[in-house]
C-alpha cells in the first residue's frame, strides 16, 4: 500500500487540533505522511511544520498545491474559502477533505462532486455522523418501528462562547493567537454551517433526505469582542429551521446564538406513537447498541480511533480523514458522503432563503443513506 502524502490547509485551530495532533501519531506513519502545511499568516506554517516535522511549511495554497509530496489536502480554513480551495485542490489532482461544511450553496457542492469525478480524485465532508455505531443503531430502530409512527424530531447547536475560547486563541505565538471572527462573517459564517451540521448530518443520515424547508433566521448578538477588539456580526448568529420528511414527520432544527436542547449538538431526540428516542437514550434508558458496553464514549468511536488518539481532541475529525484514505487506499466506500453534504447545505441555504422569503423551500438534491 502506497503511503498518502497530506497536505493540511489551514494551521489554525482543526488544522492543529485535528490533522497535524493526530496524523503526526506513530501509528498511522505506515499509511499516511505529513507532506505539507500551509496557512495565510506568514510564518504560521513554517512554525507548525516545526512542531509537527511536517515536509514543508509554505504561506500559500497555490505553493501547497504544486508540491507533488502532497496527494491528499485536509482544508482547515474558514468555511467561505472550502469551494475556491476545494476546486483548485481538485484541478491539482488532490483528494480533498473538507473540514465539514464544503460549500455554502447546493450549486457549488454540485460542482466539487461533479469536477472530482472529472478528475479522478475523491472527496468527502466532515462530520461523518454515521460512521458512528449509535447512529448506525437508531436508524435501524426507526426503520424497525421500535419507536412507533414517527411524528417529530428536534436537534441543533448553540454557539455560545466556544470558538472565542478555545486553546489555540488565546496566546501570543503564531499557533496560538488565532482570530475566530471570520464565524461570524458571511459567506459560511453563522452556528448551521458550524455546529448544526453534526445534527443534521445524523437526522438525515437517520430519516434519509428531507423534502421541504422553512425558517426565521437572523442576528442575536450584533457585536462581538475578541481579545478586547469588538466586531461587528454579519452571518446570522441565530437560526431555526422547520424540516419536512414527508408522511407527516417534521423536525425543528436550529442554530442558536445560546442554549440547546438537551442532548443536542450531534444527537437528536426523536418521539414516536409508541416511545422516545432521547440523545442515545430509549424511553429513559440507555440504548444496546453493538460495543455499546466497552467502556468508550460513543461519540468518539470510529474505526481508527484507539491507543494514544482515543485521549485527544477531535478524534471524529481524524477518523473522517482516516475515512478518506481508507477509500483511496483500499475502494471501502465512505459513510460520510459528499453527496450527503450537499443536501445538508441545501437545506441550510434553503433555510436562510425561506427567511428571507417566508416561503417554504421545496428541497431537491437527494442521497443514499448508508446501512
Ligand atoms: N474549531 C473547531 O472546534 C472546529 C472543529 C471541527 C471542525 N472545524 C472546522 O474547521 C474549519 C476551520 O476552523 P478553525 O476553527 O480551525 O478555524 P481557525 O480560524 O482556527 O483557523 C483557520 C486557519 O486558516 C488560515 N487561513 C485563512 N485563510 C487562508 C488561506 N487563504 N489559505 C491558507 N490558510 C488560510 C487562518 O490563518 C487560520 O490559521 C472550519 O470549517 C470549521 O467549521 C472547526
């Protein structure tokens, strides 16, 4: 098996975290190598392919790009930048990872899927939600009918302070000094594209594709401050969305400034005729699922994630990049597909034109769900 050379596109906070943290472990030297990293922010690159013993650290794409080292490029950049990013990495012959949302409209999704085919390389999007066993389970109890006639689900994420927070903000070297701001910035900015894409990747990928969309959307904290600089809030910062999956079955999905409902985030709560699913609990008590009982987060379960990378962070990211190599290493198909993405953008798109307009959006890209 050939080793993949990656490229990691963005030194920031998943760039860091996620791809240089875990990729750099021994155990995945055999399959994988750190080929490149680059970041916008001149010397930021340089200074993790120190940290990490990356090839070559470089200060734009297009240099990253032109390495013929790098085979496969995980994007860790603002969400704005994932399509222009993710066609020139086509164009180059790379395979890309998209660290989650790959576009901010349905036509660009359209487009990477389309010019990676033309291409010859692979794609896919994080958050691969059902790769993990708890989704994989809940689908087949929804579609055993263990919960009854189905009538509503409910997930979502609120943004709260958390990117503000994070480990990699607030220092004062080059990999530790990040700004956040570019969240709450149009295009891409806002907690859907974000945080609600754990949620709506897992009740898609549950119920299967949604057919209509309608929303109120708008900005609930119209300033912000970072490290003492205040900004103004353009994305908005506080979305609710109302989902249609047919025969009368309807999810409230939201994006919030503040607050969730419990469990939230990545795990929907489902209620049906005859029992209620909440988070990984049925009907108050913990769901059996295949390796339920062997000690392990849920959450944090993946085909790739044990000895040392089982105690860091981001552990979903990496095994979504896992998941990629693993197509371009050996054909096993992807349960994140980019296919899947696309629809989950389309209904965040949709969403944000269903406020706009206050017409509900019928929705038409489709996916195969993964069993
Ligand atoms: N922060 C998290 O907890 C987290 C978790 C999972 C996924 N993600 C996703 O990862 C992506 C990046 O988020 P982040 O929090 O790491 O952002 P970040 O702001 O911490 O880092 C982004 C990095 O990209 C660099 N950059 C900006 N423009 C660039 C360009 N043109 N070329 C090269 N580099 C450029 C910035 O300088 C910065 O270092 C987003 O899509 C986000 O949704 C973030």
């Amino acid at each position: 098996m050939e080793r993949i050379g990656v490229g990691v596109v963005g030194a920031g906070s998943i760039g860091i975290r996620a791809a240089l943290a875990h990729l750099s472990l021994d155990d995945v030297q055999d399959r994988v190598h750190l080929a490149a990293v680059c970041d916008a922010v001149p010397g930021r690159a340089a200074a993790a392919a120190d940290r990490f013993s990356v090839d070559s650290g470089y200060d734009s794409l297009d240099e990253l790009l032109a390495d013929p080292k790098v085979d496969l490029v995980t994007l860790g950049t603002p969400i704005g930048l994932h399509f222009e990013q993710g066609i020139a990495a086509i164009r180059a012959g790379k395979h890309v990872h998209f660290n989650k949302t790959m576009s901010v409209t349905a036509a660009e999704a359209t487009q990477l899927i389309d010019e990676a085919k033309a291409h010859g390389v692979k794609i896919n999007a994080s958050p691969g939600q059902m790769v993990q066993p708890q989704n994989q389970a809940i689908r087949k109890l929804i579609q055993n009918g263990d919960l009854g006639k189905l009538a509503w689900a409910v997930v979502g994420a609120g943004f709260g302070n958390y990117h503000e927070n994070e480990g990699v903000r607030g220092g004062n070297d080059l990999l530790s000094n990040v700004n956040p701001s570019w969240y709450w910035k149009k295009p891409g900015g806002g907690p859907l594209y974000d945080m609600t894409v754990y949620g709506l990747h897992t009740l898609t990928g549950i119920l299967g594709p949604a057919k209509r969309v309608t929303a109120m959307s708008g900005i609930s904290i119209p300033t912000r401050e970072f490290r003492g600089e205040p900004f103004q809030t353009e994305a908005d910062d506080n979305s609710f969305l109302l989902l249609d999956f047919g025969d009368s079955v309807f999810a409230f999905v939201y994006g919030a400034a503040h607050g969730r409902v419990e469990p939230g985030w990545g795990q929907p709560n489902f209620y049906g005729s005859r029992g209620t699913l909440e988070g990984t609990k049925l009907n108050g008590e913990p769901l059996q699922f295949p390796g339920h009982d062997d000690g392990l987060a849920a959450y944090s379960r993946g085909r790739h994630i044990h000895g040392a990378h089982l105690a860091m962070e981001e552990t979903h990211v990496y095994e979504d990049i896992m998941q990629l190599i693993d197509l371009v290493q050996t054909g096993t198909p992807l349960y994140g597909t980019a296919e899947h993405a696309r629809h989950v953008i389309e209904i965040f798109e949709s969403g944000y034109r269903a406020a706009e307009t206050g017409q509900a959006q019928t929705l038409t890209t489709t996916f195969e769900a993964v069993d």
